[in-house]
C-alpha cells in the first residue's frame, strides 16, 4: 500500500490523546494524520483518507457539524467518534450525521483499532464491488 493509502485522519484537540492514538494506529501499520476542526474541512476536501476518528467537542465546531459537512462531499469514508459525551441524545446526533460508529471516552484503544480497521475493510469491500 502507498503511504496515501493507509492514512486515517485524527481530529482531536488532545495532544496527548493525539499521540497515542498516532501510535496505537502506527503500530497496526496506519499513518496518522491529526489537525484541529478549524483546519480539518479544508483537509478533507483536498484529500482522501481510509477513516476519520472525530472528537464531539470542541470550542466552536463541533463534531456533529463536520460530520454533517463531510457527507455533503464525501459519503463513504467511514467516520468513527471517539468522544467522553456519553449522553444518548449526542449519539443519535453523531449516528444521524453519517457517523459509522461513537465510542466512549476513555476507551481501550484496541476496540478503537478494531472497530476502525473493521470499517476500512468494510468501505474498501464495497469500493471493489
């Protein structure tokens, strides 16, 4: 695979959560790309990634709103919400975005890998067909 291919873009304004998410992905083989909500439409639009992980909050935008702003360009790339908001209603919201799955925080960074790479063979399956 070529480099482009395996990147997963991170949005999230945790360093820390950046980081270990960077390395739990690059462990796996998956390069990690992270920048700020601010900067992640204009990304996105010149881009292409295999999945997005996208925190809810953040001061501004929130992640709802690029959620529902990347499928008005982009419905296929899968989108996985790692998010300490754990209210019923805020997940319903994410998975009436386009979200393809809202994990919790904190979360076990292996379900998070799991469930990531899981959606990436999903997408590149019907890519195929």
């Amino acid at each position: 695979m070529s480099e482009a291919a395996v990147k997963i873009l991170c949005i999230e304004d945790d360093e820390d959560t950046c980081e270990l998410i960077t390395y739990v992905f690059d462990q796996a083989g998956y390069k990690v790309d992270t920048c700020s909500q601010m900067e992640c439409l204009n990304r996105l639009r010149e881009e292409k990634f295999l999945a997005i992980i996208l925190d809810n909050y953040f001061v501004g935008l929130k992640g709802i709103d690029i959620c529902c702003k990347l499928r008005s360009f982009d419905q296929t790339t899968p989108v996985v919400f790692l998010s300490g908001e754990a209210r019923q209603a805020e997940i319903d919201k994410a998975f009436a975005a386009g979200a393809n799955a809202y994990l919790l925080k904190p979360n076990h960074f292996e379900k998070l890998t799991e469930t990531v790479i899981q959606l990436i063979k999903e997408s590149q399956s019907r890519d195929q067909t």
